[in-house]
C-alpha cells in the first residue's frame, strides 16, 4: 500500500533528518536535539520552569540539556515523554 502524501513528507523529514545525523559530529548532534527541543517548547509557549516540572527533571538539569543537548539519556527520555514525541520509525 503506498503512503499518503503526508505520511510520505513525514518520511521525506525522517530520511534528512536522518542523513544529517549521519553525517555531523557529537557536539552537532547534541546542538541539533537541543534546538528541536526548545522550538517545540516554546511554540507551546511554556516556561522552561513549568515544562521541566511536567516532566520531571530538575530545572537546572533542563536548562543545560536545551542550551547544548548534553545529558542523561533518561533526562532525554523524560523530555521526549513530555514532548509526546517519538523517534521515526524505520
């Protein structure tokens, strides 16, 4: 069964997401994820504040993680609940 148009630019993001993964450094990664997450915050118009006590991370711990992406995989994880987001299937 093809995929619809919507889900075929879902895929078409996944897919440069994905090359652009493959192809920057550590520090660029954490950057990356770092940005994505704090442009989905604050289209949400949501505190730095309020959004970590909803998900659960220590303000501080936060804070870092959205200026460089660096930091615990839970955090991340925790983060990512918060955001109800998931990661492309492939």
């Amino acid at each position: 069964m093809p995929l619809s148009y919507q889900a075929a630019g879902r895929a078409d993001l996944c897919n440069n997401a994905m090359e652009y993964l493959k192809a920057a450094s550590h520090e660029e990664i954490c950057g990356y994820l770092a940005s994505k997450i704090r442009r989905e915050r604050t289209q949400r118009k949501e505190s730095q504040e309020a959004f970590a006590k909803r998900a659960g991370v220590a303000l501080r711990t936060f804070k870092r993680l959205e200026i460089d992406g660096r930091g615990h995989l839970d955090t991340f994880v925790k983060v990512l609940k918060a955001l109800d987001k998931v990661i492309c299937p492939r």
